[in-house]
C-alpha cells in the first residue's frame, strides 16, 4: 500500500466518524424523568450516603469493580519514544480497547504530563477511589520499576505495568512449554537475553520463578555484555551483572540453550545461531521486526523452536494473551494488588492451556486441521475463546490463596459461565474471519468496480491480504477512482462490454448457450447477457478464472440473484438455494435463516435450510444449536405457520438425529433459557445456547435480521447464499464498505472450503 494511502487511512479511523476509539455508555435506563431523576439528584443521594457509612459499597453501586486506568506520561511509546503524555493518547485508548473486547473491562485512559517520579505516584496515587485497577503504559526504565514499587505498595487497588509483566508472563509460559518439548530441564538451562530495558528485566525475573537459574543467565544492553566490571552501572542492570569472560553477543551465545530477544531487529545473526547448544529455543520478541528473521532461523537450524511478536509466525508472543484476563481476574476478587503468585498462575494456565484439545474454532480460524502442543505450537493463540475462561480463574485463585483477595469465587461452575457470557458482545468473529482469509486468499470477482464504496472494500481487502480483486466495471472510472483513493495496486481491470473482451464474452456465451439452448435460450440471448457483468462474472467463476464473485451494491437482491441462479449450479442435493445472516448481538453470534431468497418455504424446504445453515455455523467453527421460530411453542397453535416448522422439526429429527434443533417455538423462550427450562424441560435446547435461528418465511427473517442491524446496531455479516456449488454471493442493495470487506472474507473462505472438497473427492 502506498504510504501516503496508509497514513491518511489511518489518521480517518481514528478522526471519522467521531475522534478517538473509546466512549462513555450509559447502562442504566435514561428515557423518563424518573430514571433521571434516580440517575442524579435526588436519587444519587442514596448510594453515595451508602459508600460514606462503608467505602467497599462503592464496588456494589458502581462501575468502579470493572474500571481499570491506563496511565502513561509518553516516555517509552511502543517504537516511537519519548513522544511526550498528549501524542501517547491514542495508544492509551488503543490499549483500553483490547481490554474492552479481549476481556470487558471498561478502561478511562490517563495521560499524565510528568517525568517526575514523586508527581506521577502522587497523582495516580489519588485516583484510587475512582478505579479498580491501574495498568502503567509506555513509561521509560528505570522510573517504571519505581513508580509500579511505590504505586503498589501505597494502594490497595491492583496495579501492574504491562510492558514489564505482559511480556514476561507470556514467554514464561513459552519458554516453560519449549524446554519441555526441547528435553532440557530449565534450571539447567544457559539464557541470553539481548536487552535490559524493563521488559527484560521483569521477563528474566519470571524465568528465575518459573525455575531458571540466575548463575546461568547472560544480559545484554546496546554496548554489550552487562559485566561486573562496567563502571557506572544502573540498578536495573546491576542485579543481573556477570562475572563471566565475555563481552560481545557473540561471545554470549556459544552453547546457549536459550535466546531472548528484546532488543532491536537483525542482531542476531546465523553464524551465532549454529554456535548454540543442539535443540536451541529463541523468542525473538524485537517488534515489528525480531532479532533473526523467523524463515531464516528455521533454515539455519532444523532443531530450533522459534517465537516472535509478529502474528504471521507460529509462536507469537502477544501481551494481549495475558494483561486482559490477569485484570480480569483480579477485579473479580476485588483483588488488593497483582502479585507474584498471581503472574505466576497466569504463567502456569497458558502453559497448560497449549497441551490441552484446540476448539475447531480456533484450528479454522488458524487454516489448521488440526493445532496441537509441538514445535509449531507452545503457547495458546490470541483468538482462543478459552484464555477467557481459563487465565481469569486461575489468577482469581492464586489472589484467594495468597491472601489478596477481598471478594472470593464461590461458585466456580457459575463463574467460568459468567466469564463465558461476557464475550458475546465483541466482534472476535470477525477477526476470525480475516485471519482465515488471510491464510490462503483467493481471487474475488467484484461486479461493480466502478462504484467508489465497492472498490473502497475492494482496496481494503487487498492490503490486509484477504483476497485478490478482480475488478469489473468501466475501467477509466475505475482507474480515475483509484488515484483518488491511493489504490495504487497492479490488480485486473476488465469491462465485459469492451472489444478487448470480444473473444471472452463469445466463448463464455457459447457455453451458457449449450447448457440451456434445450431451454428457451439462443444464441443471440447468451451474448446479450455475458456483456452483462454479473452474468460475465459468474462465468469467471464457473470457468474458474476466479475463484469466487461478489456483486449486488447497486441492484436489487433480485435482479442481481437471477445471473447468479441462471448460471450457478446447485451442490448435490440441493433443490433451492437459501440465504443466511450472521449477526453479531450481545447473546453472541447468530445465525438467521432464511434471510433473502425464499418467501414461504415448505417444510421440507425449511428443514434443507436448516441443515444448510448448520453447515455455515461449522464452517465457523462453531456447533449449531437450531431454533426453528414460531409465533407458537410446541403444539400450542393449529395455525399453518407453526405446524409447518413443527413438521420441519420431525423431519430433522428423524433424518437428522445428531443435529441438536427443536421447535417450533417462540422467540423469548429461544434465547431465555431459564423460560425455556421451566416451561419446556423436554426440549433439545435446555442447556444449549442457541445461535441458529430459521424462519417460517422471509418476511420474519428478514424484517428481524434489519431490525438487529438498525435498532441494536449488530454487525450483521451476510446474506451468504447457501447451496450454490461455487463461491457466489450477493449483497444488500447499498451494503456498507465493511459489510463488504466482510463478504469478500467470508467469499474466500467460502472457496477455500469448496477447493477443499473437489480435492478431498
């Protein structure tokens, strides 16, 4: 991407459409005089009088239990510096969204414009009513060791600096998996760590904990081996000073068993590599470029298990693995501080975490069949639904067992429960989504090229790697639509009306017209029809010149759906196609069927497009649990509607016996499982979180798929058409560039799944 592109695309989504990544939201109600009138005067009073008798009551009457502070005064910004409190601002909030959509933790972000060491402890040491726990950001070495040492010796809320701990945590439990599959004990092993800043110290720290021996650890700094010898030594440094005759990293790696990089990119070179001992570990952490190449570490040395920070390797290092879900945990004891008992549980959970089954999800979203603990695999990956639900309840116990914990878990089963519903609200699908597009992109047709939002996700999908576009449409616009956006890329241009595709457009007619000239089509109708673009690039992708087509910006559902269903055969089986919606709501992901094609479906129909959407959740890497929805519940209405799903139901159930669906059944008691199960125990859904829900007709799919989308604001991912033997989808009329973006993700996999069958036949 050009630079000047990336630049103004990034400084768009931070100012557009309001500034900044981070807001307020009310969660009470506010709609009448009375909710105001209890939100503030008079009815504030109360609470406040209740926090006076007993300071802890602020916990129960406010957000302060789930309010973490990041603080920061902008003297160590990721690869940017000194850049001073104010430039660090949007890095703060950065730092407040992952702990919003990783964990649900609300974040206030705090910059404070102070170098000074007495005024920053003094300041955040203030605060602590406001908050339950304060994260320190991007404060430079050495006056972080000493503000986090006072900060946490002086409150009484949890406090932790995350560029020192996060990192050290996590290649912990790296280096604690690593020694295990390398067969090396790890208070034997002989350690470099290149870099003395506040990350390395806190991660060799941890190493000693996790059973290293400090006699066997090497430390570097920009002007060598740190020596006993140095003159003028800092503190920081001091402690891990050597007495050892070698001065230079080269010197240091002869037999090391293993290299810690947090220092700067290509300081590790090949020739030092094959000097260390057989089956070497190296966590090449420098960001965003590690100390060795990752390609080049594994060509040197075949023996080697190798991690970075960067998310495009196996073994990434990534501190949102850990800070989340350590505060997480904490707050949920009302924890005091964070530890080292603590840190250490978090050590000890994701090294065990990585030995244990991965969710299908997590293998779909990696393009993996199947990740398992090895070489490839030492540490759990940042999509894992399970760091939520495991890393909090471990950090939560270590805080209960070291005496640190105000509030204590009683009630593990409903905790993990609790912790589970908390990651419903977030978009990780998404991201899901992109990743495995990322992994094996393929080329996307896009049939309206020519208009500026369509191209717009056209571009989007190119530089994040999802797909590579084939773009349709009037090339001069095309190109002129380009320079104004910075797309900049060599991709296809084609318009099927032009000259230069003559001999396309004839040879594509010639095959439509002997597929149906047996059925009311001539000649002379097929090359009409391939000068139009949705019917020219449906052929594309029947003649796989690409691999999958997306169209429908500017038309109709309708009109942009006839090319496709003309064309595009149906998979075996399948009598007709269907469409679903993905939306993305507060109950977590859910599917909605049958969203755009089929006005009334029988109950065969209704229960082919059951199964077809239990296809697409798997596809998601999910286990389909199907409501067939009705304005009845098991019986309770002789109307059409509701017998018709009741008859759909048998049918799945006898075909299908596997598939856990039921119905028919109102939509509340769907979703409310304590309804469901007192008044219907016997359903297949008792216990089950339903995310799948079909439809009587298209009326009530679709009315209710816009209705999420308009009313709750859902993300809604879709119409994905089902039961099409290739990669076609189509549009809403007037979808957004996101929505878009999201189709082409979803187009992608979609072509990666049916490439994969053909093969597999």
């Amino acid at each position: 991407m050009h630079k000047d592109s990336k630049r103004r695309e990034a400084l768009l989504y931070h100012a557009k459409p309001k500034p900044g990544k981070i807001a307020v939201v009310p969660t009470k109600p506010t709609s009448t005089q009375r909710d105001l009138a209890l939100a503030y005067s008079p009815g504030v009073a109360e609470p406040c009088l209740e926090i006076e008798k007993n300071p802890e009551n602020a916990y129960k009457y406010t957000a302060k239990g789930n309010l973490v502070a990041v603080i920061s005064n902008g003297t160590a910004v990721l690869g940017l510096g000194d850049i001073g409190a104010q430039a660090s601002k949007p890095v703060m909030e950065g730092k407040g969204l992952l702990f919003k959509i990783f964990a649900d933790i609300d974040v206030f972000d705090i910059e404070l414009d102070t170098k000074n060491i007495d005024d920053f402890v003094k300041i955040v040491k203030a605060l602590e009513p406001t908050f339950g726990g304060i994260n320190l950001e991007d404060i430079k070495a050495p006056e972080c060791f000493e503000i986090e040492r006072r900060l946490k010796e002086e409150m009484n809320i949890p406090v932790m600096h995350d560029d020192q701990h996060g990192t050290a945590i996590i290649s912990g439990a790296a280096l604690i998996n690593a020694c295990e599959l390398q067969k090396k004990d790890i208070k034997d092993v002989k350690i470099v760590v290149s870099g003395a800043g506040a990350a390395a110290n806190s991660c060799t720290q941890m190493y000693i904990s996790v059973g290293a021996t400090k006699e066997n650890i090497v430390m570097l700094d920009s002007k060598g081996v740190i020596r006993a010898d140095r003159e003028n030594l800092d503190p920081s440094k001091a402690v891990w000073a050597t007495n050892r005759d070698i001065h230079t990293l080269e010197d240091a790696m002869k037999d090391a068993d293993v290299f810690i990089g947090l220092s700067a990119a290509n300081v590790l070179s090949p020739e030092m590599l094959n000097t260390m001992a057989p089956d070497p570990i190296v966590l090449a952490m420098a960001n965003p470029n590690p100390e060795i190449a990752y390609d080049l570490a594994m060509a040197t040395r075949k023996d080697i298990i190798m991690g970075t920070g960067r998310s495009d390797f196996p073994n990434q290092v990534n501190n949102v693995l850990g800070f989340p879900f350590i505060f997480r945990g904490a707050l949920d004891v009302r924890a005091t501080k964070i530890n080292e008992e603590m840190k250490l549980a978090a050590v000890y959970a994701l090294a065990k975490l990585a030995k244990e089954t991965v969710p299908e999800q997590v293998n779909i979203a990696y393009g993996a069949k199947k990740l398992s603990f090895g070489k490839d695999y030492i540490i759990p990956k940042p999509f894992d639904p399970r760091l939520m639900t495991e890393i909090p309840p471990a950090v939560a116990k270590a805080a209960m067992e070291s005496g640190v914990a105000t509030e204590p878990i009683t009630n593990w089963e409903a905790y993990r429960n609790e912790l589970s519903d908390r990651m419903g609200s977030d978009n990780k699908l998404v991201r899901l989504l992109m990743n495995r597009a990322k992994l094996d992109p393929k080329k996307v047709v896009y049939t309206e090229a020519d208009q500026l939002n369509v191209l717009k996700a056209a571009q989007i999908a190119y530089e994040e790697g999802i797909a590579e576009p084939i773009l349709l449409g009037n090339k001069e616009i095309i190109l002129e639509l380009k320079e104004e956006i910075g797309f900049d890329a060599d991709v296809m241009i084609i318009d099927p009306k032009t000259k230069e595709e003559a001999d396309r457009r004839e040879r594509y007619a010639e095959f439509f017209w002997n597929s149906r000239k047996r059925r009311g089509v001539t000649l002379i109708d097929a090359q009409k029809l391939m000068r139009d673009r949705s019917y020219f690039a449906s052929m594309m992708v029947l003649k796989g010149e690409a691999d999958a087509m997306l169209s429908g910006y500017s038309r109709s559902y309708p009109t942009s759906l006839k090319p496709v269903l003309d064309l595009i055969p149906r998979a075996n089986g399948v009598s007709k196609v269907a469409a679903t919606n993905l939306m993305l709501t507060n109950h977590g992901p859910m599917f909605l069927s049958d969203t755009s094609v089929n006005p009334n479906p029988t109950a065969e129909e209704t229960a082919k497009i059951a199964l077809m959407t239990s296809h697409v959740v798997k596809m998601f890497g999910m286990d389909p649990v199907v409501a067939m929805i009705s304005f009845g519940n098991f019986g309770s209405s002789k109307e059409e509607t509701p017998k018709k799903m009741r008859t759909a139901v048998e049918l799945l159930h006898e075909q299908h016996p596997e598939m856990i669906v039921d119905g028919e059944i109102q939509m509340d008691f769907a979703l409310n499982q304590e309804m469901l199960k007192e008044k219907f125990p016997f359903s297949k859904l008792v216990g089950k979180k339903v995310n799948t829900l079909v439809f009587a007709n298209l009326d009530a799919a679709n009315t209710t798929y816009k209705m999420l989308k308009e009313l709750n604001g859902a993300t809604s991912i879709g119409p994905i058409l089902l039961g099409l033997e290739a990669p076609v989808h189509v549009f809403q009329l007037g979808a957004s560039v996101d929505e878009m973006v999201n189709m082409t993700a979803v187009a992608v996999i979609d072509a990666q799944e049916k490439i994969a069958r053909k093969k597999n036949i």
